[in-house]
C-alpha cells in the first residue's frame, strides 16, 4: 500500500516540479526583456554592478512573493505551499498556515520593492533626484516599519523549526559578513582593493543572506520561500 502511495506521489512531485520550473524561466524571461525595454527607454547604457545585482535579487524577491500571494488565493495553491515536494490536494490547510503563506508574502513583495526603490528613482529621476529623493527616503521608511511588523508577526507563527533556521540564517551570516567586511577594509585602508559604498555592501550582504538561507534550510528540509 505504501509503495503504491510513493509510486503516485513521485510522478506528481515531477510534473508539479516540471510546471514550477516552466513558469519560472516564462516568468524570468518576460522580466528581464521588460527590464531591458524599461532600462533602455530610460536611456540608461550602464548600471554600476550593485545596482544590477540589486535589480536582480529585487526581481527574484517580487517574483517570489507574488508566486507565493497567488498559490496561497485557494486550498490547491496552500497545498502546494505547504509540501511543495507532495502536496495534499485533499489535506485543508488551516486558516493560522494561510495567514502565514500570505504574509511570507507580503514580506518578500516589500523587500524585493525597498531593494528596487532607490536604484529605479536614480534612473528614473537622475536629472532631479534631489527633488524626489525625500520622497522616495520617506517611501523607503515606510515600507520598512510596515515590513518590520509583518516579520514579528511572521515570527509570531512560525514553529520552533522555522525559528531556529531564521537564527541559524542570521548567526551565519554575522560571521561570513563581519569577517568579510574586515578583510575588505583592512585591504582598502592598505590601498590593495578598490573602495566600495553602503549600496555595494548592502547588495553583497542580500546576496550573502539570501544564499544562506537557501543553505541553511536546505540542510533541514525545509523550502525556501
């Protein structure tokens, strides 16, 4: 009986993956031809490698959150979010997992759009960013103080194995980064290496936090998200 039930599951994980990953290179490609046609329509010919990495991770991070904000509209999407690997099509996902889903959500919308917001308004408003940077400073402020409350209350529920992978993540990631950061300096105060901004640094630390997270609940089982 139990093998009958893997014989099905492991079939539908395939094509479940296979869909996923479909809808993920569409989606890719659509945004990056439409971030090339916006880029292009700004006149911009270069972006500094910060901005580009911060476009990317911010893209990734929309993408996600959106991806997540639609499975989670009805039960076969929570399904999916709740075992992505063998969904319970049958299984009712309980109401406290669908608010969880929906913030995770709203969570990885607002960091993917905190991380767009500076670069966009430089190449947007370049000719007048001293105008519009305020605004834009205020926007940023914003949504930082309401992403700060979705991730207590994302905190709030999440289980002991949640939590821990959300310390292990941040314990990790002080020391990559802190050591790092002091090899980097000592170089530049030595004249070695080039000097690199806060942009610069902030990028490198997403990127650095964003493939330790993948790691780290990897190594527990858990699905990034």
């Amino acid at each position: 009986m139990m093998d009958s039930i893997k014989s099905e599951e492991a079939p539908r994980s395939m094509r479940l993956l296979a869909v996923m990953t479909g809808l993920g290179l569409v989606v890719g490609v659509l945004t990056g031809w439409g971030t090339g046609k916006l880029l292009k329509a700004a006149s911009v010919e270069r972006l500094p490698w910060s901005d580009l990495a911060a476009l990317v991770i911010a893209l990734s991070l929309l993408g996600g959150g959106l991806l997540t904000a639609v499975l989670s509209v009805d039960r076969r999407g929570l399904a999916i979010l709740a075992n992505p690997r063998s969904p319970e099509f049958k299984r009712a996902v309980t109401p406290s997992q669908a608010i969880f889903f929906r913030l995770q959500a709203g969570v990885l919308i607002l960091a993917g759009l905190l991380l767009a917001v500076p670069v966009a308004a430089e190449v947007i408003f370049k000719g007048s960013l001293s105008h519009i940077g305020p605004l834009a400073l205020g926007g940023v402020v914003v949504g930082f103080a309401v992403q700060t409350a979705l991730n207590v209350a994302l905190w709030r529920r999440c289980d002991e194995v949640y939590r821990q992978t959300i310390a292990e993540t941040g314990a990790a990631c002080f020391w990559i980064l802190q050591g790092v950061l002091f090899l980097w300096a000592s170089a530049e105060k030595l004249g070695v290496v080039p000097a690199i901004s806060s942009w610069d640094a902030v990028t490198a630390m997403m990127a650095v936090y964003l493939l330790t997270s993948v790691i780290v609940a990897s190594r527990r089982g858990l699905e990034w998200g």
